[in-house]
C-alpha cells in the first residue's frame, strides 16, 4: 500500500502534518485571494497608464506633430517594434497582481493586432507574369560581383539597382550580361531586364543629381512602366531630431512623376529610405500598394541587413495584382534585397 508523503510543516493548530497537496491549494488560493482584494486595483497604475499610452501612439500616430525633429515620422518609421510594449507591460502586470494594469495591455493588444496582425498571414500565392527585384548594392560595397551573382540567382525578369557607384557600374554590367540582355544606367540607379526597355528617362525627384529613372518594359504579358528610385537617406540627430526634408521632397517630386504616367500598369523599385506607415511618403503610398502588404509573409523588412528592423526598400505596384513578396538574403549590401511576382490585370491596356 503505498504511503501518503507529507511535509515538516504543521496546521495552524501544530497538531497535525499538512499534505503537500494541501499546502499547495492553500498557496493558490492566498494568491487568488490577493487578486480579488480592492488594492488589485489600486496597484499597477503607472503601468496601466504606460499601456494606454502605447495604445494611444499606436492608434494615433497620424496626429503626433512633424513640426518638432520630424517626431511623427520618426514614429512611423518604427511603429510595428511599439509591440514589444505590450509582453513587457504584461510580464510587469502579472508581477504586480494587478487587475487595472492587465486590463489596460488589453488595449495596445489589441490595437496593434488590428494595425498588423494581417502582415503575420502568409499571403504568398502561385504563379504571376513578372518577377521583379530591387537592391540598394552600397556604394562601399566590397564584392558588386558577387553581390550582382547573388542577386540574379533570384530568377527576377526584372531587376533594379540602387547606389551604383560608377566605377562598380562595369562589373554589374559584366556580371549581369548574360542573364539580362537589356539595361539602362541613369546616374546612381540602374534597370537590368530580360525583355526589351524603351522609353528609358531620368526622373526629376529634385535633388540636383540622378537617382531615378523610369523605363518601359515590353514583357511578354504587356508593356509596364518600371520606376527606380533611391530617395535621399535620413537621419536621426540630437540637435535636429530625424532630418527628412530632403526625402520628402523627393517623395513629393516621385509621387507626381507617377501620377503623370501614361501607362496604366506601374511597378515601383527603390529604396524610399522610409515605411509604409510614414505619412511623408504619401504622394506615393496614396496611389500604389506595397506587394508585401498584399501578398507577402510577415514584415519583410529589409534594413539594416545585419538585423532588420524596417521595410524601407520597396517595391510598389498599381494597374498589376501582387501574387508574392519576399526577401532575399544578405549580400555584400547594408541592406536586403526585395522581390516580388505580379500578375498583370487584363483590364489595364
């Protein structure tokens, strides 16, 4: 017959030895009874509020002010990593036993699976009519060959490149020859494509030199305007907080070159050094859609290449349906590079 174990301690009367699993219940419910006491409530208030203040910057980013170091933005930029409030703010609730405070991390919970719980979905889907890719190479990078090898292992119809510094552009254009018998190079940014270009142009995005471009591409599908742009590079400074005045200019100047297109079908490459969310790049986000919004897996993002934390290269699509979206990995680049399939919308001419 197998003996009960118990422990040294005894009950309140000293007279008998309490079973350890009477010892247990008796802990859980003096924890329970902590929780149902009136200063559940009381404790955890600074935490709370914390919780509804993520909430409040999350839901209400759009109001936060550009006026000061370009606070909003600066935001934006970063907004999905405001998530990591919420475990944080969790684990010092459940350490509190506080009531009011677990409530509140409800809130940003909820919040920011609304703004990106659809991102966490893979959305990938099958087949499509062009593959594109884009790639900020880096100026300073060491291996452009290597880099432009890697690259085209992707398979892309169509690739763009970005910060080509000229005396690299021979070695991309080597290494890419065979697979890409068409390309165009304006200033700091470049088209490689299996099919024929025309039409091929700078784009003015304001900056006094090149790094933009616009060409048509004759795919075997339809004919597409191809952008690729490399919008100037921010900053985060003490004295002056995030310099974007620049970028926004140039985004301005993008925007409106898109909206002056003639060709129904568009697809954007670049790096916008900014995000979706950023409300600063609007003259484009407004009227194009993020293929990795509408048909990738998960955040997708692509800098800096040694631990990304934003999705500032994009690839950008109106008048084509995004199938899949994805990146690439790291090359001799600070950054990732991005690809997409697309299928082309029948109605578009």
């Amino acid at each position: 017959m197998a003996q009960q174990a118990y422990v040294r301690d005894t009950d309140d009367e000293g007279s008998r030895p309490v079973h350890r699993g009477d010892r247990l219940r008796r802990l859980l419910a003096r924890y329970a009874a902590g929780w149902r006491e009136r200063r559940t409530w009381r404790r955890g208030l600074i935490t709370a509020a914390l919780a509804l203040a993520s909430a409040a910057v999350m839901a209400g980013h759009a109001f936060i002010p550009n006026t000061v170091g370009n606070l909003g933005s600066l935001v934006e930029t970063f907004l999905p990593w405001l998530g990591l409030s919420v475990p944080l703010l969790l684990i010092v609730a459940l350490a509190r036993r506080s009531a009011s405070a677990l409530i509140a991390v409800m809130v940003p919970s909820v919040v920011w699976l609304s703004m990106f719980g659809g991102l966490l979905s893979d959305k990938t889907g099958s087949g499509g009519d062009l593959t594109v890719v884009t790639h900020n190479v880096n100026a300073d990078n060491l291996d452009p060959g290597g880099t432009a090898r890697a690259v085209a292992a992707a398979g892309a119809d169509v690739l763009a490149l970005e910060e080509l510094k000229e005396s690299a552009v021979p070695t991309y254009e080597e290494a890419l020859a065979s697979g890409y018998p068409y390309h165009e190079v304006v200033g700091t940014v470049g088209l490689w494509s299996k099919y024929p270009l025309s039409d091929a142009r700078s784009v003015d995005i304001e900056l006094g030199w090149e790094r933009a471009m616009r060409a048509t591409v004759d795919a075997p599908a339809g004919r597409v305007a191809v952008y690729v742009a490399h919008l100037p590079s921010v900053r985060v400074r003490l004295e002056a907080g995030f310099t974007a005045g620049q970028r926004d200019e140039s985004a301005d100047a993008l925007g409106a070159a898109i909206t002056g297109e003639r060709l129904d079908r568009v697809v954007l490459l670049g790096d916008l050094n900014g995000t979706m969310n950023d409300r600063s790049l609007q003259a484009v986000t407004s009227q194009m859609r993020s293929t990795q919004g509408a048909a990738g897996d998960g955040f997708g993002f692509s800098w800096p290449a040694s631990f990304p934390m934003a999705r500032i290269d994009q690839i950008m699509v109106k008048g084509v349906e995004p199938v899949a979206s994805w990146t690439l990995p790291a090359t001799g680049s600070d950054h990732l590079p991005v690809a997409a399939r697309v299928s082309f919308d029948d109605a578009a001419s």
